[in-house]
C-alpha cells in the first residue's frame, strides 16, 4: 500500500475523525483541570532554559520553586535533557502566553497521537498489514486515551513536558525509520537520525532505541551500509560532542548530567547524594508497582491513588494483547526480521526500569512505561484478528474510562 493509496482511502477519513475527536477530549480536559487549578510558572523549567539559551547561559533564575533542580557552584540547572527547548523555541518567540507550559506541554501531546498514527501507518506498510478502520479505532483510542501519554499531556510543569517533547521526537524518529525502510531514500534516514538523537538528548533512556540501527545492517535499503555507517557515525560524533559540552558548561565534565545534585524529594535524597540510581535492591518494590499494585479500593472514591505507579495491566490493558502476541506466533517474514530487535530494546528498557530508583514519584498510571509504550503496541498488532470483537471493545473503554478517571482524582485532589 503506498503512502499516497492510504490517505486517499475512506478509512483514512475515519482515522483521522478518531485522531481529532482525541484532539478535542484533550483539550477539554485541559480546559477543566485548569479551570479549577490555578496556573503557576513554578516549575515551568524548560521556558527559564529556553530564556537562558537566548541569553547565552546554561543555568537557570528559578521562579519561587527549586525543587528537582540540581544545585553546583551557587547555581541552578536542570539535570534533564536540553533537547525539548527546540520545540518550545516557537512558543516562547511568538509570546502571548504561548510560552506557557500547559499549552506546549499539551500541543505536544496532541502531535503524539496524530504521530503516533503515522508510525502504525508505516510500520503496516513495512509488514504487509492491512487494518480495517475498527482496529485503527482501537489503536488509536488506545494509545490516545489509555496510555501515560493522557494525563502526561494534561498539564506543564517539568516533569510532563520533558516527557512528552521527548516522547514526541522518538514518534518522529520511528515514523521516518519505517519510512526509510519502505522508500529507501536517503533523506528520510537523515531525519530518523535527527530525530533519534533529539529524543535521546532529550531522555537519554532512549539511546536504547539506536539498536534499530543495527537492524539496517542485515537489510537491502538501497543505500550502501557503509554510506549508512559514516553517516550514523558522524551524526552520533555531533550529538556527543554537544552532550559532552553542555554537561562541561555546567558541571565541569562531559558525562555528569546532574543528577547527583539534584534537590529530590525526600523518598530519593539518600540515593541519589550517593549516585545509587540503579540496584538489584529496586527489583521487589518496582515489580510491585508496575505489575502488581490495584488502583481500586473498597472505599470511596473506590479508586486508589499511589504516588509510587500502578500496574500496567489495570491501567494500560492493551498491555494485556501484547503478552497475548507473546504466545501467538507470527510467520510474516517482515516482522519475524524486527522482532529479535524489537525484544532486545523492550528487555533492556523494563530492566532499566527494575533496576532504576523511582516509578516515576507523584504520577497516576506508571509514566515511565511511555518509554516502552511505542513497541508495546507495535507488537500487539498483528493478534487483533485472533482477539473477539468485543473483548477489544472492552479493553479500549476501560483503558478510557479508568485513565479519566485517574486523571481527574490527580489533578483535581
């Protein structure tokens, strides 16, 4: 199916109905939430770096709030990635209170989905998959309204929007990624390479996504894979190089991020004083709050909130078809080439996870797994067909209905 074929299609009009009608909830949401909580700059980190760049500094003057900033040498930094003040570049030049981080937080989030929709769109392509527009609902609603990209996308403050800008240059380094292997130009790995190294310098988990790369190694792309290998090579030379200057600007070494200074919240101050960020010792607590831990309780509001994460399966069902696809083999020759690839990346990446110190600290949902969410419902597609009707139906509203839920119990309490 080429890329003109699909979007003249009538099922595209559909998709992009279903696309837009997420557009609208998000914003509604938004709207509500704010109506009743009243807007604060405090932790609207990344519009003070962007002010700083433009005024050729690395540190920040924060607004009342320090908290999650790293301290050295009598200033202030942000330990998280400097990549997101390219997008929110635009907003803060034009003014007018676009600048605000609950707007470009949200338009982030909105472009996730319309993104996200491109890369399914590619990635069918490659494995010679054709969708009927009921699973591209599911899919779509899914991802939109039952994912940690929903309430990530509610509101500013630092910790959502160098998520979700960081989530945003992953979708646009995978959707060109697909797009390189099903029109094999050159210039569409120019932009998966771009966007790639966005993401990671944005939220360096995402390095882990470069194994991709290595995918091209056994593949015909047209293209000579030693033309690919000095090009990915030299691309990865100027994105170190600005990840070893930026770290040198403020700490003084190419490879301290800042973490280490952190002002964190009490839960975390020990380890992170000593640097301890991974341990076997994490393993027990993480397990439990990314698989195990219920959001419900036997009390009103019957719903539980724990600041630690709650299981992916209560929250994320279509986890749940992806342990299906676990145990029904699929024999399309396109996706039995990418799944090694894809196992590889999903293993490294929840093992970060156990290991790593946080859940993710004052969230609803687990927002971490947004890392891995992408391959989650790559994964996934091809059982739709095996699956009954209804069962999807269901596990699109209760994805829905318990994330809006567990929204409105977060921003409104």
């Amino acid at each position: 199916m080429s890329f003109n074929s699909f979007f003249t299609s009538s099922r595209i009009t559909s998709l992009w109905i279903c696309v837009a009608l997420c557009a609208i909830i998000y914003s509604i949401f938004v709207f509500i939430f704010h109506q009743y909580l009243p807007y604060s700059d405090s932790f609207a980190y990344y519009t003070l770096l962007t002010d700083a760049f433009l005024h050729g500094k690395v540190n920040i003057l924060p607004v009342g709030q320090t908290f999650d900033l790293s301290f050295f040498e009598g200033k202030w930094y942000l330990y998280w990635g400097a990549s997101p003040v390219l997008f929110i570049l635009p907003f803060f030049l034009i003014g007018h209170d676009l600048e605000n981080d609950i707007f470009y937080t949200l338009i982030a989030g909105i472009l996730n989905i319309g993104i996200f929709t491109l890369v399914v769109k590619e990635f069918c392509v490659y494995i010679k998959y054709s969708l009927s527009p009921f699973y591209w609902w599911i899919i779509i609603g899914s991802f939109a309204l039952a994912s940690p990209n929903f309430y990530l996308s509610l509101d500013g403050r630092i910790w959502h929007t160098g998520q979700i800008i960081s989530f945003l240059y992953l979708l646009l380094f995978l959707w060109m990624f697909f797009k390189f292997l099903n029109e094999k130009k050159l210039h569409f790995f120019l932009w998966s390479l771009l966007f790639f190294h966005l993401a990671w310098l944005g939220r360096q988990t995402f390095l882990l996504y470069g194994i991709l790369f290595f995918f091209l190694l056994k593949k015909e792309c047209g293209i000579s894979r030693s033309r690919l290998i000095v090009i990915t090579f030299i691309s990865t030379g100027i994105a170190s190089a600005f990840f070893g200057w930026y770290n040198t600007a403020r700490f003084h070494t190419p490879l301290e991020t800042g973490a280490r200074f952190q002002h964190a919240q009490a839960r975390y101050l020990q380890d992170t004083l000593t640097g301890h960020f991974l341990s076997f010792q994490n393993i027990p607590h993480n397990i439990q709050h990314y698989f195990l831990q219920s959001p419900f309780s036997l009390h009103p509001p019957f719903l539980f909130f724990d600041p630690e994460g709650t299981s992916i399966f209560f929250v994320y069902p279509f986890t749940l078809l992806f342990l299906f696809s676990l145990f029904k083999k699929e024999k399309r020759s396109p996706l039995k080439e990418l799944l090694p690839f894809f196992t590889i990346i999903l293993f490294l990446l929840m093992t970060f996870l156990l290991l790593f110190f946080g859940t993710g600290w004052y969230q609803f949902g687990s927002r971490y797994f947004l890392d891995i969410i992408p391959l989650i419902f790559l994964c996934s597609i091809p059982v739709l067909r095996y699956v009954p009707w209804p069962l999807l139906l269901c596990i699109l509203w209760y994805g829905a209905i318990i994330n809006i839920l567990g929204s409105l119990f977060f921003y409104l309490t």
